[in-house]
C-alpha cells in the first residue's frame, strides 16, 4: 500500500530555467507537486495520468526515495519514506526511463547481480527469473549483450532487473513510451499480473489506451495538482465528452 498525504516538491530555479519557464513566484521557484494525497490499494492499478511537466515523474521519485519532499508524508508498505528510507526500498521496485543498463552485461548476469543485491537465494532466482523471462518473451536474447539488444528488449531487461526480488509495490513511470506494439502489450499483461498477484501497483502515463485497459484508479496531475481523484468507474460515469481523451482535455482545460 502507498498512503501519500499533502505531498509537495518546491525547486530553487537556475537563472537559465527563470527565463525558460518562469517562475509562480518571486523567490524564483516552483512548485513541481503541490499538496497531493491519495491512497493505492493492494490489488488495484492506480493510474497517475498528466501531461508531460505536469509533475508525475516528481511525485513517483519521491515515493521511490529518489527525492526528499519538501513537505508531507509518504509511507509505501508501511515504511515512512523519510525515516526509513532502506525499508521502502526493499519492498518497492521503481521502473523509470532514466535507469541506465551495463551494457557489457547479459540480460541474465545483469538480473542475477540486483538478485544478489537483494539478498535471493539461488533457487529463488531461478524460479522468479524463469517465470519473469517466460512473461516477457526473453529468454531468445537472454545471453546476448545489453548493448547489442533494441530499445524494446532493454526496457524488458529494466523491467526484470526491478521486480527480480519480488516486491509488493510497483512503480512504473511510462513503462511503455516509445514502444512498439507488441512490447507494451507485454508489459500490459506483466502489469496486470502484478495486479491479480496483489501487489500495489501505480503507473504514470499519459497514452489514454493504458487508462483504459488498466485503471483501477485514477488521478488527473495538472501543474502539480490534482485535477481528478478517485475511481476509474466515477470518472467514466462523470464523464462530459464523448471519450477519455476528450475528457482528460476538457478538465485540463478547466483547471
């Protein structure tokens, strides 16, 4: 379970970023999340939906322990993100674009060595990394070189490399951005098989076909805040337009 409360990250701007985007302020900073809460539920997707700058990728870091906020609270599996820091994280796998792959590596001495950072038994491994290989249509290039490999297959590798040990809460930061079909569909089935396992899951996006075929939960970031909070099925049954997307646009517009 993740229980965020009036979470908010406050960043100083560089005199090259004031002239860039400005600031809401005269003290030359902005509020990147601005007083957010919400719950994800055991055996619910909780779909963080927004625009790019909207502030999903901030307020994911934080529940990862990436960023300190600049105040509120965030507790992930029981675990305060401040104060226990190491215990969030080993509960938590955290997917995100940005993570960079060794590329001298194989597939499988790569997922082998964040197993050994976990402390797995080799059994364990084994059994986890079959099944996470079998799921993601791996085991053709599990020993060839991570340099040698696609975009699609890298992200497959980052995928693996975070849910190796097993953890209760996901996080997935556009887990399929830049992907081809067939790829995100097995990332699609890898997300909801994490959902019927029980585990809490949060995904940030903003492809509206994910919102549809995920979402449990959702919530609407605009400018760091909330403009929607609450079920899947509320919003579907409040919607105005004719279509997600129309609708996503319409309370952006509205905000």
């Amino acid at each position: 379970m993740i229980t965020v409360k009036d979470l908010w990250k406050t960043f100083k701007l560089s005199r090259e970023q004031k002239k860039e985007i400005g600031s809401s302020r005269g003290d030359g900073t902005i509020d990147a999340v601005a007083g957010i809460s919400f719950d994800c539920q055991p055996g619910r997707v909780f779909t963080l939906l927004g625009p790019n700058g909207a502030g999903k990728t901030t307020a994911l870091r934080m529940i990862a322990t990436l960023l300190k906020p600049t105040r509120g609270s965030i507790e992930v599996a029981g675990h305060d993100t401040l104060r226990e820091p190491q215990e969030v994280r080993r509960r938590l796998g955290f997917l995100t674009g940005t993570t960079k792959l060794y590329e001298r590596l194989t597939p499988s001495e790569l997922v082998r060595y964040y197993a050994d950072l976990h402390g797995m038994d080799r059994l364990a491994f084994e059994k986890r990394r079959e099944q996470l290989f079998t799921l993601l249509d791996m085991n053709d290039f599990a020993e060839r070189r991570i340099g040698k490999l696609s975009t699609g297959m890298r992200q497959k590798v980052s995928i693996v490399r975070t849910m190796i040990h097993d953890p209760d809460v996901l996080v997935f930061d556009e887990p399929t951005v830049g992907l081809d079909v067939i790829t995100s569909k097995h990332i699609i089935e890898l997300i909801r098989s994490c959902k019927e396992a029980g585990k809490t899951v949060i995904f940030s996006t903003h492809i509206m076909s994910e919102v549809s075929l995920l979402s449990d939960d959702l919530a609407i970031i605009h400018n760091g805040r909330f403009v929607y909070n609450g079920s899947y099925q509320q919003f579907r049954g409040t919607m105005q337009e004719r279509s997600v997307e129309e609708e996503f646009i319409r309370r952006l517009e509205g905000a």
